[in-house]
C-alpha cells in the first residue's frame, strides 16, 4: 500500500526541547542589554559592562551581557557624562549622534495581545 | 469503518514522552489506545480523495472572493483584504492544512471545517499514531505526514538565498501549540532548513523590520498564531511594510473563515463532499448548526435540534455567523469520531481521528489512532 511509510520517523530536535526556555522574560527591563561583550563595551567602555551573572548557565540570561542601568549619569569612554536613557528612550551617544543599542531601542510586544482572550491559537 | 478495543501499550506514556509528545494525558486523558479506528483501503481512499478535491475547492473559494471583491461578507476590513490579496497574486506558498470531515464509512465524507491556517493535533497524527501503528503490529495507516512536511520545506524555502533562517513562534504557556510548533520546526529542521525560535510575544519592530531577541530581522517566519488575530494586533500594522515570507500565507485567512462554508455552497452546490451552508438559517428547517466565522476547538457552537440541542461556551459570541446543516456524524460506543485529513502542500498525507462523547469536536476532545487493511 502506498500510504505506508518504509522507514522509522526520526525526530532530530523535539525531544531535547525545554519548554519556557528562550523568553525574554529574563532580558532584564532596567538597564542595557547586549547578546556581546565588545558590542556593549563600544557603547559604554570597559567599566560599564558587565558579564552575563554566574550560576544561570543554560538559561537565556546566561548570553545577556550587562550595560548602564536606566535613568542614571554615567561616562562614556570619551570621557563625557551622559543621562543613560530610558527602556523606550535610549541615550545618544555623543561622539557619534547614534542610539546605544542594547535590545531596548526594538519595541516588543505589539503581537499576542488577540490570544489573552482565548483557550488556543491552534484550530 | 468500526471502532474496535485495543489494548494500551503499558510503556505508552514513556515513550511518547521520549518523542516529546508530552501533553498526551491533558484534560483526563487526551491520547487514548483503549480503542482504534479500522478502515478499508477503499474508504481511506475515499477520505484520501475527499481531501485533495476540497483542496481544489478550496483555492478556487480564494479566487472568487478575491475577484468578486467579498472580503466583506466574512467580516474582512480593505487593509486586511490588501494583505490577502497580495499573498493571493504573489502565489505565497501554503505548508499544510486540516479539513476536518463526518464520515461513516458510507456516504461520502463531508467538509465540517477547514483548519487552514494554524491546524494542529499534528504530532500526534504524524508520529504518534504511527509509532503506535508499528508496535501494535496492524497493517497500514493513512500516514505519509512526516515526510511530506520535510518535502514541503524543502520546496517552501529553496528560493531563499542559502543560510537564511526560518523563525517560528507560537504564544506562551501553551504546552500544546510549543510543541506543535516544535515537531514542525523539527521537519525543517530535516530539511535542511537553518532555524530559529521567538515567542510571537517577544517579536520587537526596530522601524524597518520585526526582528527576535537578539535584534535579527525576521525574514521567513512560521507563525502558528491565526491571522485574524496578527492583523488586529498593534503590530499588525507593520506586515504590509515588509516583505517577510509568512507560512501560513495571509490568503489563508480566508480559508480559516468558517464563512467560506457559505461560499463553497454557493459555488459549488450540491457537491458531494460539502454541506449546504448560508449566511443565514432561513433555507436550512429546523435542524441545523450555527458557527461564529473564527470560533476556534469547538468553542460557541450551536446545534439547533428539537431532540439533540447542544451549545458549546467560548469567547466567540459575538462574531458574524454561518449558518451550516447537520452532518450525520456516526456514533461508536457512545463516541462521535471526526476524521482530520491533512493536506500538505497541494496534496492529500494522513489522517488522524478525534472523538468526543458529543456531535462537537471541542479541545479536550480524545485522540484515537486508526489503521487499515
């Protein structure tokens, strides 16, 4: 019969799965945020930078390396003190008039409001 | 077609745990083998048939509303209809989809709903059935699922420059559409498909594009998540600014419309594997079914019937309605079965039975494997 299959189903990935992994849940919402070292050391310099915090290995805070917190004065590698900026209004650096970048300058969170209202996406 | 008595494998809930088939025991008992579904090679190759022709039915549905400018008979807005009518004429290609039927194994088999843009129920129909099929040591099942998904991919995605990753996402804190989602990023994964995962709730818009967590542009996205509800979403505003390749292709938002069954009716009349359905109940007596246009699982369906009346709750009250008759849907052991026949691509791969103790086929409602011979 055609519809039978000859081989095994393998399955490559979904067995390894960890559910409620990769949120951003655990992004941190009261400072800076960067997925490297050297991309928030541009930013901010080596004494404003942060390594991801020990003893969470393997979960999505773990790649998070850690800029300015919020709302603060803070010197930039030129020298120069700046207001760190807001989750929704990033600072501007002032040697090259662009935005730190972090992963606060994205807004999120502009899809999945229509599924609080129901049991399933699925159908 | 019979409902016969099986008995459970002993091991079953550990080994599909294995597979990360881990909501099987939900809502008292989601997968059941106390039972299987015997068909004859002749009835799969109807429902086989059913399904590609209904397919067919299907896409010629878009093209009418398309052309006829009917978005508006199923509640579609102009700037929905746009998103539509683009994906329409750019040919977007589609991955899958579930038509779920009545059948008794003797009428023709007859379209209920069509699950077009985010089916699910798809792990257990690909491989869990499957596996059960081989240790139980039955004959065949209407089964090629598995790797007419990884086929799909192949073809979905070789237009795309090499290396560039398909995002999936789903909602969170739900354990069943994570794991769907994963099984079908698994497939492309075989595929040879580079792959990502976001929650659709952490997908951030940087101005040009929706980007994931580490700020990548989403530029092929797998959203099991319903149209309807991305183009009412803030962001919603954002997709005709893009060029993103979405799987399932926004013209399936009409496919997804239970208010297509009124359209099939009206082009295609009296055709075997349709039931006839209106707009409105005045053409149908005194026995019929009324279902909002997005109600999803069986929520807020009404089943007008003197002797049989039934009304499911849910959050879709409110919503514009098709007005369908009934379906002789037949009864084994106290059980209604509903068949989900699966399309993927343009083509007819599997089925997988559903059965509740009522006429509606809801989200706590039974899995049962099936086979033929």
């Amino acid at each position: 019969m055609k519809k039978k299959r000859a081989r095994r189903i393998q399955l490559v990935t979904l067995g390894t799965v960890i559910l409620g992994a990769c949120s951003n849940a655990d992004v941190p919402k009261d400072r800076y945020a960067y997925k490297s070292r050297p991309e928030c050391v541009q930013d901010w310099g080596e004494t404003h930078c942060e390594n991801p915090p020990p003893g969470r290995t393997g979960s999505a805070a773990a790649a998070y390396f850690l800029g300015p917190r919020f709302n603060s004065i803070v010197e930039t590698p030129s020298g120069k003190h700046i207001w760190s900026g807001s989750a929704e209004i990033p600072a501007i650096n002032p040697d090259t008039g662009q935005s730190m970048r972090g992963a606060v300058n994205i807004a999120r969170g502009g899809f999945g409001n229509s599924a609080n209202a129901y049991h399933s996406s699925g159908s | 077609m019979q409902r016969l008595p099986c008995t459970p494998r002993p091991d079953w809930r550990e080994k599909f745990e294995a597979l990360g088939f881990s909501f099987h025991s939900d809502d008292g008992g989601y997968w059941d083998e106390s039972a299987c579904y015997q068909f004859g090679a002749a009835q799969i190759d109807e429902i086989e048939a059913a399904a590609e022709e209904l397919h067919r039915l299907a896409l010629a549905a878009v093209q009418h509303v398309i052309v006829e400018r009917r978005g508006a008979e199923l509640g579609v807005t102009p700037p929905q209809m746009a998103l539509i009518e683009t994906s329409w004429r750019m040919n977007a290609p589609s991955l899958y989809g579930r038509f779920d039927l009545a059948y008794d194994g003797h009428q023709p088999p007859k379209l209920l709903e069509y699950n077009a843009d985010t089916p699910t129920s798809l792990l257990e129909a690909a491989v869990a059935q499957w596996h059960w099929l081989e240790e139980s040591g039955r004959a065949d099942q209407f089964n090629s699922l598995h790797e007419r998904l990884i086929v799909r991919w192949e073809s979905l995605f070789k237009t795309l420059p090499p290396g560039t990753p398909v995002h999936f996402s789903c909602v969170k804190d739900n354990e069943e559409d994570r794991v769907t989602l994963e099984y079908l990023r698994d497939t492309a994964t075989q595929a040879g498909v580079a792959t990502r995962f976001v929650y659709i709730e952490d997908i951030g818009w940087n101005g040009k594009a929706l980007v994931d967590l580490d700020g990548a542009a989403i530029s092929a996205w797998f959203k099991l998540y319903p149209w309807e509800w991305l183009m009412r979403d803030a962001f919603g505003t954002h997709l005709a600014a893009t060029s993103i390749h979405i799987i399932e292709p926004a013209w399936k938002a009409l496919l997804s419309n239970k208010g297509m069954l009124a359209i099939l009716w009206e082009l295609f009349p009296h055709h075997p594997n349709l039931l006839p359905a209106y707009f409105t109940p005045d053409y149908l007596g005194a026995s019929f079914v009324i279902k909002p246009f997005f109600s999803r699982e069986g929520a807020n369906i009404s089943i007008v019937d003197r002797a049989q009346p039934l009304a499911t709750p849910g959050p879709y009250g409110n919503e514009p309605k098709v007005y369908q008759a009934r379906a002789t849907i037949p009864v084994f052991d106290g059980r209604y079965p509903v068949i989900g026949a699966w399309i993927v691509g343009d083509d007819a791969a599997g089925m997988g039975i559903r059965e509740d103790v009522t006429p509606v086929t809801t989200n706590s409602s039974r899995f049962i494997p099936h086979f033929f011979a």
